[in-house]
C-alpha cells in the first residue's frame, strides 16, 4: 500500500469504471494532480506490482453544523482480489490517517445498490446512520 501518484492515473481510472465512474485516464490525471497536491485529501492504493488492486479516497471536511470528519470519497478493489482484505486495509489507511488529523469519525455515503459495501462496512464497525434523496441540478442545457 502506498500514496497514489500521478503515475497512477489510468489504473485508477480503470477502477473507477467499476465502481461505474468510467474516466478518461488523462481527466484523471487532472483531478488527481489537484487531489495529490491539497493536504484535507488522502488517496492510497494498492499496488499489485504494476496493476493496481485497489484505491481509496478520503477528504476531512468541516461543516458549520458538525465536528470535522473524515468522508470516504471513493473505494474499490478489482473485483479479481475482492474477499482477500484489501478493502479492510485500505480502510485501516484512512482511520490511521483521519486519527493523526484528530478527527474522530469516519463517514461514507453508500449507494443501497451497493451490494458487497453494506455487509463489508457493517463488518467493519460502521453504523447505517440514515438514508437520503441525492438531487442534482444541471447548471447547462448541454449537461443532461
Ligand atoms: C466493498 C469492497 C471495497 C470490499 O473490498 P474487499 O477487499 O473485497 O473487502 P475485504 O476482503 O477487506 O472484506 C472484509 C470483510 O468485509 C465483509 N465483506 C466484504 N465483501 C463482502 C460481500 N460481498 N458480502 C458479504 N461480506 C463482505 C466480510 O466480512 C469480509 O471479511 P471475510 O472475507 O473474512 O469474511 C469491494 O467489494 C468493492 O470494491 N465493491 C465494489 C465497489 C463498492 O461498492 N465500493 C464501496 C463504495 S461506497
């Protein structure tokens, strides 16, 4: 496991076509040069020697109405090495991370379609808080 680099860009481009965010690996690189380079995001991978077996993406977010937090942003593991503990310690990564900036919980929004994430957060200390509408307003007639 180590920090994710600008190199790493198509490979966690073709893991987030599974997690159903298809990209473009040089839109990637873009984001993650951003992401890489701004202190309140925290971007791991798992390295299979070359073919990356995993990411995770975390951010610590303040809010006026709430303690920081840190928020899982994305998580995924190549469905060839799901049930081996990548998922587990790409976790371990962020609680370590989010408990060195002092913040005591960790959230994570989870689509219910999700199915292999619920049981695998339940398993690992997480508690379903609440279930809620996710709306979205297009700001061009181009962007349906
Ligand atoms: C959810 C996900 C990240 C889990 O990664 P993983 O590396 O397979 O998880 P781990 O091997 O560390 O699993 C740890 C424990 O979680 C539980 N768990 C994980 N996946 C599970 C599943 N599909 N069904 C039931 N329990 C599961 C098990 O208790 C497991 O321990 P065990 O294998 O010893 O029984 C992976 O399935 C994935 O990428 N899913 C698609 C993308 C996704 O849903 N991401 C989360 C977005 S919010």
């Amino acid at each position: 496991m180590r920090r994710a680099t600008l190199k790493d860009a198509p490979e966690i481009a073709r893991l987030a076509g599974e997690l159903g965010y298809p990209t473009d690996p040089s839109e990637m690189r873009a984001r993650l040069s951003i992401l890489t380079d701004d202190p309140d995001h925290h971007i791991v991978v798992w390295d299979g020697a070359g073919r990356l077996l995993g990411w995770v993406h975390a951010e610590h977010r303040r809010a006026l109405d709430a303690p920081d937090r840190v928020e899982l942003m994305g998580l995924v593991v190549d469905p060839s090495a799901r049930r081996s503990g990548i998922g587990a310690a790409l976790l371990e990564a962020v609680e370590e991370w989010a408990r060195s900036r002092g913040v005591d919980a960790i959230r994570v929004r989870s689509n219910v379609a999700r199915d292999s994430s619920h049981p695998f957060y339940e398993k690992l200390g997480f508690e379903r808080q609440k279930t809620q509408h996710v709306y979205r307003k297009p700001l061009r007639s181009d962007n349906a």
